[in-house]
C-alpha cells in the first residue's frame, strides 16, 4: 500500500487537477487504498476545517484559487510597460492575486479599465499569482461606422452603406489603417467633429470589397435594420452592474449543476443538474434541475437596459458574430453562468415519473455555481464511454444520471408525439479571414436532445405556472395548418405515394407518420420539406392557442432570457407570482403586453431573414470559385419563371430559369406544382432528383443560376435553339389524369405540393 500522502502533496495536487478532485481521484493518484482511504478521508475533513478546502458535494476545490475562466479588469501599464490585471470577483479570504496579462500577437490593444474574460494559468513568480490569456474583450463599445471609404489627398472619406445616413465621416490620413480606395471598411468615432464640420472616424478593420464573405453579415445587419450598436447610456448602466449576492436566495451552490453548450458557445444561460427521486411514492422516478441565468435581476423595468432590449427583442446570429440583445458585460459576464463562478438564477426542480411524465415542479430564486462548462460532443464521447479528464470525474454522480432522466423523457416525449422533422442543419465553417471553408452538416447527438427535452419541460412548467397564478405573460404559440396548406400538403403525399388522413381533426401523429412512412426513401427530405412548408409560424401572444408543433397544451419561452425578451417577460411574471421582489412585471410591461408580443414576434423574423439573406450570400461566395461545376440535387420548388433546385452538398438553393429547361412551352400547374412540357408531356415536380450545372453565383445577392442536364436520370437537351412561341400544344396537367400515370415513370410525376418557397431552415441551431 503506498504511503498516505501530506496535506501539502494533496493541496499540490487539487491544484493542479482541477477537474479531478473527487475523494476517490485523490485516492486513485496517490495509490491510497483499503482502510487508509478512511485515513485520507479524515485528512480531507481536516482540510475542510482548516479553510484549506471547500465541498462541494464530492468534490473538492480550493477557495482561495481563481476559477480557469475569470473576468478581470485591465490595470495601467507599470514601469516595464507590463500589463497587470485584477479579477472582479474575489471570494477568497485573504488579498485578491495579482494578475498578469500575456498578449498574443492578434490580440487588440487593451488599455487601462478594459474588462476581459481571461483563461487562467497559475504561476510560481515574483509579483503575481496568475498568468491571463484573452478569450475576448468585454464591454468595449465606441460608435461604428460601416461604409465605403473614398481616398482623398490625406486621409479620406467614409460613407455609410445605411440608406438612411446622409453624412460621412473623415478619416484623418494617420488613422487609415491603410484602406483602399472602394473598401468596406469598419470604423470607429474618433471625434463629434473634425475639418469641414465632419466627425472624423478611425478605421479600425478593413473589409475589403464589399462583396466579400467578411462582409456579408455586416450588410445583413444594416439591410435589416438590426441595431448593433449600444447606446453610451446602456453600457454605462450594465458597467455599474454588481454581482448578485445570496440575499434573498436559496442557495444552490451544493448542486453540481453543469452547462452543456456548442464548443464555440459565447455565453451559457442554462445549466442542469439530475438524480434518482428518493421519494418512496415515485419508484424508478428522477429530479431535474433546471437553472437558468437571473437576467430580471440586472435589467429592470423602465431602464436603458429594459428598453435596448426590447428594441431588439433577441439576439441575431451570424456564421461570423452575434448580435447581442444585451451588453457582453451581461451576456458575457454577469449572466453567463461560467464555471465556478456563483452567478443568480432562477431554476425549477421537476418530478418525473418513471415513464418520464412530469408529475410536479416548484420554482426557486437561488444562487447557484456551475462545476463544469462543457460541450455536446465531449459528453456524448462521455456518455458512450470515452470519457475525457473533464468528463471522466462527472460520469457517475452527474452525467449518468442525467442521461437516465433524459431516457425516461424520451419514453413521455414518444407518446406525446411532438412534429418530429428530419431535417440536417447546416454549418457554415469560416477561416480568420471570413472565407468559407466548408458547409458540413451538424451531427445530430443525444445530448443535443437530451438539453432541448429538459428545455421543452422549463418551458412548460414556466406557462403552467403562471397560468395557475393568472400572473401575465407571452406564450409561445403555434397553430394548427391551415386548411388550404394541408390540402397541398395531402396531394404531394398522395402523388408521391403516401397518405395523410383526411376528414379528422389533425394531430402532430398522422403527420408523424407521413413522415415515418417516407423516412429511408428518395422522397423522405421532400416530404419533410413540404411538412415544415405547410406550418405556421409560431409567434409571441398574452392569450394561449396551445403549441401545435410540440403537442402541448401550454407552452412558455423561459430558458433563453440572454437572448430573448419573451423570457425576460416570463422570468419577471415568476418573479411577481412568486413574490420575489420588486424587479417583477410592472404596470407598464402587463399594459403593452400584446404590442410587446407583436412588437418581439416581428424582430424574431427580422433576425431569420437576415440570418437566412446571409446563409445565401455565404454559399454564393463559396459556391462562386464552381462555377462550371455540375452537382446533384432535388426540385425543392416551382414558379411559373422556373425550378428551384436544392443542392445535395451544400443544401444551397438555386434557380433554373424557365427558358434554360427546353425548346418547348411549359404549362403551370400551380395546385399541383408542376411545369409539363407543351411537346414532349414531360411533367417536372417537386421532388425529383437532377443533376444541375452552376452557370453563375452571384455573393452579393446570395443568387445561384442553374442550368438543367437531367431529370430522374434523363438527360435534358440544352435549349440552344428558340423556344416555340406559337400557340402550345393542348396538352394539359389534369391533376385526375396525371395521378393515373404510374409512379414509376417519376419523370412525369406531377406530385403536387406546398408553396414554391424557398427553404427557411437556418444555418445556427435554435432552441424551441
């Protein structure tokens, strides 16, 4: 047996394994086994007693060490020219350490008050603690100014892309940043007012031309109208923020809560926590904890803070950046749950049965501490057995049973029968320059499913809650297919092969099964496609129409109040019912409740079409260098001036314009969406497989022009010659007919089907 180690040796060790600082991981490091783990057990208590260690469940950390990820603020440079910095959150005992920041060389220039959030080394040296790296900057906010700039004799001018500026800035010949003539360039104000009467601005980023990938999202956002840049007001207001503390809150740092987020996740506003239900009444049940950032507690009714965000409504996202619907330092910092950092929350704890039904819940306003920050794919390799250093302590007590309470969830989920859409999400992948790499698909993982089930059941107990309470609120609603988009919906599954029942009430499982029964076909995506065509928009509402998609009666946005005001209107409405405080709903929030349901509904699709005008700009400017190119894909959609067709390897969508499909006159058909040629009865529908040569990509538009070269494996004459001009041949699409045709011959399959529109999938995955 080797010899139990000294407290130095395990203070040494914890400090250097951070993540594996359970009991049973210092046993495993120094070989302690048997009776001596009772020894060593006692040493640890010790510890703990002495201040040395502070517990938290079965794991061990040291109160007076600064988390791996910690906020700091920049100090003045000293004699050596050194950047020193110190963090904003101290809970040790004794003096807070000092700080030394390590610039890369494509890090920004950092001055004297700047905040930052830092990845943190521990460090052996004379006059400092730590060793910081920047992760990125938080806070920084001059006024932008995005524009053409035009050379002049010293220096130059910008002037703005926004439609609605009618001024330009100067830019002094020293604070070019080297620009050229015709850029798009990012600038900063420098000064209200320079030579001529003109601000005069500093570049601080070149775009190059304006039709470059770099630039795109830029363009999207001053298109759309999304506001980008905060007023000096709401930053002010957000830099004064203090951290929470436990007054007035239960405290929850014992619950080894974690935050499962994307790898390149800027920000973490829900952790989870689960575990077996010890009630005797629930066999086989589970407990989740579902914990959600306070941002209620920050921005307060009637501040800059409150009206920014309802400006905004949500956050935007972009393969390149976000657009934040509130300041870094809240979305970044304060409400971010961070690991090892206390942060306030509001969680719900949940009941489930062992079939996963969720049998009650009860809301708390707590203060919490995340133990680890981690992503989808290191707990999916940790759930199927590969677990990492991170992982591997967090398997048994927490990642496990997580797992266990999802698998029940599921089992509810299953027989609640939720619209269950197979639809892949594309990736845009960007170099540092802002040039696309590549388009992949994302895996979609159990954990991905796991965090958007326990989501779903916040989201629920939220709107159930406040129902009962009759406390104001917004739901999330999503109705039923209309009738006409359903009949379109019934003749594509007909042409196709299909069935979808008729003359019933509509329920998510006939469309469940429509999708099942085309799931491994040729058709599964198109049906799928057509499903997703045939819905409504969901949308923000102060009156409940159900969710028709999720199959649930009622249904609450809650989890997402970083990015969403909807849940900040939930957060407030639990905080009043409850009684929390005074940061609860006001007279004015309950008041303009249905203009605030609207006015949110309306930024949410302001944020989708810029998202969706970007996605298209990206895939043009990649697509852009193949031109020439053929590529397989399928007919998405029909338009009396042509075929959209979406590409199999991109899922990019082009367009064949109607004179490029044939020498002949093409009848519309536009209830069964089908073109049939005048002279051959060649019938194109949606559906069909073609292969397609790009003939131009334009990046500016996001356009793709295509040119047809076969259909279902038929190849298509080129229409070099004119097209017949005179009367057309009497050759009509009678949907009756057409339907008699056989399937097999698909060439003349007139499937029918949802509107021409084209596909509204979005490249960022968001949570219901």
């Amino acid at each position: 047996m080797a010899e139990l180690p000294t407290k130095a040796q395990v203070l040494d060790w914890i400090a250097q394994n951070p993540t594996q600082n359970s009991k049973r991981d210092i046993a495993k490091a120094f070989g302690v086994k048997g009776a001596a783990r009772i020894d060593l057990k006692r040493m640890l208590k010790e510890l703990e007693e002495e201040g040395h260690l502070q517990k938290a469940r079965k794991h061990y950390r040291d109160p007076d060490k600064l988390p791996p990820v910690t906020v700091l603020q920049v100090l003045a440079p000293d004699a050596n020219g050194d950047l020193f910095a110190k963090p904003l959150e101290w809970h040790g005992e004794g003096p807070e350490p000092r700080v030394l920041f390590i610039p890369r060389e494509a890090d920004p220039a950092l001055g004297e008050g700047d905040r930052i959030l830092g990845r943190m080394t521990e460090v052996r040296a004379d006059g400092h603690q730590y060793e910081a790296r920047l992760i990125r900057r938080i806070g920084h906010n001059p006024h932008k100014i995005l524009g053409i700039y035009r050379k002049r004799t010293e220096g130059g001018r910008i002037t703005p892309i926004d439609k609605g500026a009618d001024r330009e800035w100067q830019v002094p010949a020293g604070a070019t940043h080297g620009a050229k003539d015709g850029e798009l360039v990012e600038a900063e104000q420098a000064s209200p007012r320079g030579k001529l009467g003109l601000p005069t601005a500093r570049i601080i980023e070149r775009l190059g031309d304006p039709s470059a990938p770099r630039a795109v999202s830029l363009i999207a956002i001053h298109q759309h109208g999304i506001p980008d840049d905060f007023p000096d007001k709401v930053i002010e207001e957000a830099d004064r923020m203090k951290p929470a503390g436990l007054s007035g809150r239960e405290d929850l740092r014992d619950l080894p809560l974690i935050t499962i987020d994307p790898s390149d996740a800027r920000d973490h506003d829900d952790a989870v926590y689960a575990h077996a239900d010890d009630d005797p009444k629930n066999p086989g049940g589970h407990v989740v904890w579902v914990a959600i950032a306070d941002v209620a507690h920050y921005v307060r009714p009637g501040t800059a803070l409150d009206a920014e965000a309802r400006l905004r409504g949500n956050s935007t996202y972009f393969p390149d950046r976000v657009v934040p619907m509130l300041p870094d330092r809240l979305s970044g910092d304060l409400c971010s749950l961070h690991e090892g950092v206390p942060r306030a929350c509001i969680a719900v704890r949940m009941r489930l049965n062992e079939q996963g039904q969720k049998i009650g819940h009860s809301f708390h306003r707590g203060l919490m501490r995340s133990i680890a920050s981690l992503s989808y794919e290191e707990v999916q390799q940790a759930l199927d057995g590969e677990p990492n250093d991170k992982c591997g302590p967090l398997l048994e007590d927490v990642l496990q049973p997580l797992h266990a309470a999802y698998l029940a969830a599921a089992r509810a989920r299953d027989l609640r029968q939720p619209l269950d859409l197979d639809l892949p999400e594309r990736r845009i992948v960007l170099s540092d320059k802002g040039e696309v790499l590549s388009v992949n698909f994302r895996d979609r993982l159990v954990t991905h499913r796991l965090i958007e089930e326990f989501m779903v059941l916040a989201n629920v107990a939220a709107g159930e809650t406040l129902t009962h309470k009759r406390t104001p609120l917004v739901f999330r609603v999503h109705e039923e297919p209309n009738p006409e988009k359903l009949d379109a919906l019934r003749e594509t599954a007909q042409a196709s092969g299909f069935t979808l029942a008729k003359g019933q009430v509509l329920h998510t499982s006939h469309l469940n099964k429509l999708l099942n029964d085309a799931a491994g076909t040729d058709l599964a995506e198109m049906i799928n496609l057509s499903t997703l065509r045939s819905m409504t928009q969901a949308y923000y509402n102060p009156e409940n129409f159900g969710h028709f998609g999720l199959a649930l009666k009622t249904y609450a946005h809650f989890t997402s109040p970083i990015r969403r005001y909807s849940d900040l209107i939930v957060h407030r409405g639990l905080i009043s019912g409850h009684g929390w405080g005074k940061d609860g709903l006001s007279p004015d929030d309950i008041d303009r409740l249905e203009a605030t349901a609207e006015h949110i509904s309306e930024t949410e699709r302001r944020s989708m079409a810029a998202e969706r005008d970007t996605t298209d700009r990206y895939l043009a400017s990649y697509l852009s260098e193949r031109v020439g190119n053929e590529f397989p894909g399928r007919i998405s959609g029909i338009a009396r001036f042509g075929v959209f067709v979406k590409l199999d390897e991109t899922a990019a969508d082009g367009l064949i314009p109607i004179r490029s499909l044939g020498n002949e006159f093409f009848h519309y058909d536009r209830e069964a969406q089908t073109l049939m040629g005048s002279d051959s009865g060649r019938v194109i529908s949606l559906g069909q497989r073609v292969l397609v040569r790009l003939t131009e990509a334009v990046p500016v538009t996001g356009g793709l022009m295509l040119e047809l070269l076969s259909l279902d494996g038929e190849q298509i004459a080129p229409s070099s010659a004119p097209r017949n001009r005179g009367k057309p041949t009497r050759r009509m699409p009678g949907k009756t007919k057409a339907r008699e045709r056989s399937f097999g011959d698909k060439s003349k399959r007139p499937p029918g089907g949802g509107r021409p529109t084209r596909s509204k999938r979005k490249v960022t995955r968001k949570r219901k």
